[in-house]
C-alpha cells in the first residue's frame, strides 16, 4: 500500500475541513455576526497574492518550493523581506478567511494551531536546511525578519 506524505497543502485542506467541522458540530459562540461574515471573502485577495509573489520569488532564483527540497538560494526579497515563510502566511491567511466566512469561535482556533502545526512539522526542518546550506548569512536574515511577522 502506497503511504501518503503529509505536506503543507494536504495540512491546509484538512484545516479547512476541521474549520467547517467544528462550525457545524461545535456551534458555539459566534465571534462574527452575520453582517460581517463577507469580509472572509476579501481575505483571500491578499493571500493568493502574497503566495503568488513568494512562489515566483523562488522560481525566479532557481531554488526549491518543495518543503523536502534542498535550497539552491537564500531569497529574502519579495515578501522574504517582512516574513521567512510568506506561503505558509498566505495559508494561514486563507484559513482566517474562511474563518470569517463561518464566523464560530471554532473554526478561529484553527488557524493558530494550524500555524503551530506547520511550524513543528515543516518550519523548523526548513530552517535546519537553510542554516546548514547558508550558515551566517541564513542566522542574520533570521534576525532581520520574523518566522512569520
């Protein structure tokens, strides 16, 4: 039987499915009225655009988007100048605005631990490549510019 890698699109859509989970089975407390629920669809705008411009960011100096792929580059401009992980930002973002959409207190717990999870299982990995493959020049990018802010 063929075993399947968990990566961080596969973590983002099950995201999306416990967000919507939690709504309908949880129906706690509202933290969004009604009226204000369609801001959640203006949320992924700024997401696709800042996942778009970090991918191109990546494709342009020739080095990977696979989280399991060794860095040919360090890239810090684009988004890389305001935060070391724009894509997994922009997913974070995506979830806040189906968060919005729903507007239950459940699915807003999600996204940070959404953020954590993605930090343990992909993040730190990352960073280890990063600082092997770059060393000083990765450790003073990492002072200038947050993991995620």
């Amino acid at each position: 039987m063929r075993r399947i890698r968990l990566v961080p699109p596969i973590c983002f859509l099950l995201a999306i499915v416990l967000q919507v989970a939690l709504d309908r089975l949880l129906p706690g407390p509202e933290m969004l009225d009604a009226s204000w629920r369609w801001l959640g669809l203006l949320l992924p705008v700024p997401a696709l655009l800042l996942a778009a411009t970090a991918a191109w960011a990546l494709v342009r100096r020739r080095t990977t988007l696979n989280p399991f792929g060794t860095p040919s580059r360090l890239v810090t401009d684009g988004p890389f100048r305001y935060t070391r992980n724009p894509v997994y930002l922009a997913l974070a973002c995506l979830l806040l605005g189906v968060a919005t959409g729903l507007g239950s207190l459940a699915a807003f717990l999600v996204v940070p631990a959404f953020a954590r999870a993605i930090t343990a299982g992909f993040i730190r990995r990352e960073e280890q490549a990063l600082s092997a493959a770059f060393g000083p020049a990765y450790a003073e990018y990492c002072r200038r510019v947050g993991r995620w802010l």
